[in-house]
C-alpha cells in the first residue's frame, strides 16, 4: 500500500450515546424496510405494518389511516415513500396508493389492476406524478415455461384525476431466465418537457398529449435499457443490440460498431469531459466499455481497462475517470486505462459503498477495510482487527464518515480518530442497514431492531 493511514480506535461504552426506538417502545413494528425526511424534517419509517413519523418529540405509530370518506383502511406492508414537490406523502403499500397532504388522507385502489405492483414513481416538472406497475410473476410459472412473461403499465396522476394509456404505453414480453424481470427499465423528462420511458418492447416519447413510439424500425431492437439526455441536448437509446442517437426526426443506429456488434448495451454514462459510455454485456456478463468521442467509438474490454469483475461504477474524480468493479479500480486518463489496484498494490477486494464525498474524495469499503481516494494517493483509513462486511457508508454534514457493518455496529471516522459504536452503546442491533441525517443534525442508524438516534 503505497499510503496508510490507520484512525485510532475508541470505544466508547461508558454509557449508551444512542435512544433506540422498535415495537417494544411503540413503533409498528421493529424492522424498518425504509425511510423518508420530508421538506418539514418529519422522519417517516415504513414497515410491514404500517408507517411511523416521528416529528421531534416521539414516534407516532400509524397502522391505519381514516380516508377523506370516513373509511378506516389498513396500510399493510409499504413498500415505498415519496414527497411531491407541493409537499403531499405519498405512501405506496400492497393495498394501494395513500395521500396525506398534511391534513387528512386519500386513498386510492384500482380494483381491475390485481396482482399488479409499484415499481417506481416520479414527478414531471408539470406536477404530475407518474407510476409505473408491474405484474408479479410466480416462479412456479417460470419453472413451468421455461422463461417469465413480465407485463407493465402505467399511469399519471395530474393533480385531480388518474390518467391511463391502454394502447398507448405498456404491455407484456417474454424473458429469459436469468435477465432482469423489469418491463419498464428507464424513464426521464428532457429540456423540452418530454416524457421518455424504455421498456422491453420500445422507446416512448410522451409530448404532453400524444405517445410516439420508437422500436426496431427506427432502433437496432425493441428491447431497449436506457434513454439518457446528453449535455448537448441528444437523445440516446442502449437496446439489446445497439445504440441509437435521435438527430431531429430520424435516428442514427450503431450497431455493427466495433465493440457493439454482438453485445447487449444496458446502460449510458456521460463524463464531465462529455465522453459517452456504453455499459455492454454478453451472455449476462459484463463485456466491455465503449466510449463515443469525436464521433468515434472506442471499446475497452476487461483486459483493456485493467480490471477484474464487472464495472459496477463510472465516477468522475478530479480530472480522471475511476472505474470500480467488486474486484478492483482503474482510472481513464483519456487515451488508456490504469489499473489502481496494481498502482497502489492493493490486496482486497470485494469493494462497495462508494461514496463521493465533499472535499472530493471517494470513499469505499473493502474486504479489509474502508479506503480513501483522492486524485493522487489512495488511504487504508481503517483496517478491522477481524473480518467485517459494510452495509453503508454516510458521510455528515461536519465531515464526519459513518461506517455501517453487517454484524459489528458503527464505525465513525473522525479525522484520526475512529469511534466505534456496539449495541452495548445504545444500538439496536449490531447490523446496520441504513444512515441517515435529519434538519436538526441528528444521525440516525437503521438497524435489524428499529431505528436508533444519535445523542
């Protein structure tokens, strides 16, 4: 390792420093599967039983709510939140869609659409929300057939009144075994207020009033991955077998590319150099990179790029490109790529958590321990005295990096010093799950026995 910098560790076990909240003290249930601070610095935590918010003072548990009807409804098992930007909570649960614009709530449920789940959802710059919903398949079935049907719709809500898009949007597709089960796989509004979605039977470009629809007529396939806005304005398609670049009404296809030709591209990355790159596969592995620069494309393979694995991430530092893999780490220097992991011989693997931190510099964990990179050395900040696996790395407002194991509490990086935090300090459980940080600086830690704050 060409620079080492070990924190001090300090236990800190005098007294507990952490208030643990579960079902024992009033939460709906222990095991917290997500959570949301909303524009008011209201904590939400979604369970299987319901919601919890905790304003300040305490936890508020909600197991049901009573509808702008009168009705009381159950919320079950959530599954997702999410705050528009007028500030209304939507909770998203397996009995429907739950609206709460900080008075009363609204529910709805649509009955013709059972077996369908929420997938993912979002707001236009008009205020519309928009939710894609997605069938769940029974592996009985695809052990059956042989392969999934996997069928998707959507729909938009403008404020007042649901809107739908039977023959417009949606359908069902055939996967094979082992690909990704997602009908819908990208979505985004471009500069002029379109509406894109990707799914495995086209591209789709919503203009406010009507659909168009792109597949391999105008496309190198119908199976399409991702649909990305450049800097400069175009609009890109990755499909199955190639890319696409919209130039006014017509598209221009790269598909028998070197480096294209025979793999399945499934995601797009632009580089603050404006470079385009191409995430390829084959045979569900990751292949290659390809980079489009001075209307050329280049493709590294794994060798070319000087790394093990698949490239998980492209992460812009300084004036380099790092590429990370669970295996190792490379940087583009824009001609050829280094390998980091021989530079700085390093013997770890398995990294993740990567974390993008305010001075610059990208955090990461490892098999033997949590690193630091900056543009010209690479830190062992912290080396466990046995094996850890990292859940989550959080960096706060002050700077300080939070380290969130699987079975070995909370690590804090504080300078030189490490901190170190256990269920005999407060925690609920020595597994972690989540980190976060509300509007009055607090720290609170997610864990497999409720939701600890920080003293």
């Amino acid at each position: 390792m060409k620079s080492s910098l070990f924190a001090e560790t300090i236990h800190l076990n005098a007294q507990e420093v952490f208030t643990t909240y579960n079902k024992s003290n009033g939460l709906t249930s222990s095991n917290i599967l997500l959570t949301k601070l909303d524009h008011k610095g209201i904590i939400w935590a979604a369970t299987n039983s319901g919601i919890n918010a905790y304003t300040g003072d305490s936890w508020v548990p909600i197991k049901s709510i009573v509808d702008n009807k009168g009705k009381n409804i159950s919320l079950g098992r959530v599954t997702q939140l999410f705050e528009t930007s007028n500030g209304k909570l939507w909770v998203i649960s397996e009995k429907g869609i739950f609206i709460y614009n900080g008075n009363y709530w609204t529910f709805f449920y649509d009955g013709n659409n059972d077996g369908f789940i929420v997938k993912d959802i979002f707001e236009d710059r008009r205020g519309w929300i928009w939710v894609t919903l997605e069938k769940e398949t029974s592996l009985k079935d695809i052990s059956d057939i042989g392969f999934a049907l996997t069928e998707g719709m959507i729909q938009v809500f403008n404020g007042f009144l649901w809107i739908k898009f039977p023959g417009d949007i949606g359908g069902s597709a055939a996967v094979v075994i082992g690909d990704p089960m997602d009908y819908f796989t990208s979505y985004m509004q471009d500069t002029q207020g379109n509406i894109w979605f990707t799914n495995l039977d086209g591209l789709y470009k919503f203009d406010g009033k009507d659909w168009t629809k792109f597949d391999k007529e105008q496309l190198p396939s119908d199976i399409c991955n991702k649909v990305i806005e450049l800097s400069s304005k175009e609009i890109w398609v990755a499909t199955k077998y190639g890319i696409a670049k919209q130039v006014g009404d017509e598209w221009i296809k790269y598909e028998k590319n070197r480096g294209i030709k025979g793999n399945n591209t499934y995601d797009l990355f632009e580089d603050k150099e404006k470079r385009l790159w191409a995430f390829n596969k084959k045979d569900n592995r990751f292949n290659s990179l390809v980079v489009y620069e001075n209307d050329k494309w280049k493709p590294f393979s794994k060798d070319n790029i000087k790394i093990k694995g698949s490239v998980s991430d492209l992460i812009d530092l300084e004036d380099e490109l790092i590429a990370f893999s669970k295996k190792g780490l490379s940087n583009y220097d824009g001609k050829n790529w280094k390998s980091l992991t021989k530079k700085y011989k390093i013997e770890d693997d398995n990294f993740d958590n990567i974390v993008l931190a305010k001075d610059k510099s990208i955090w990461f964990s490892g098999q033997e321990g949590l690193y630091q990179l900056t543009s010209d050395s690479l830190k062992l900040v912290y080396k466990p005295k046995k094996d850890w696996s990292v859940t989550s790395i959080y960096e706060s407002s002050i700077g300080e990096i939070w380290v969130g194991t699987d079975k070995n509490g909370i690590f804090v990086i504080v300078g030189s010093e490490n901190k170190h935090y256990t269920v005999d300090d407060g925690l609920g459980s020595n597994q972690i799950k989540e980190i976060f940080e509300d509007k009055q600086k607090n720290i609170w830690v997610v864990t497999k026995n409720g939701i600890s704050k920080y003293d």
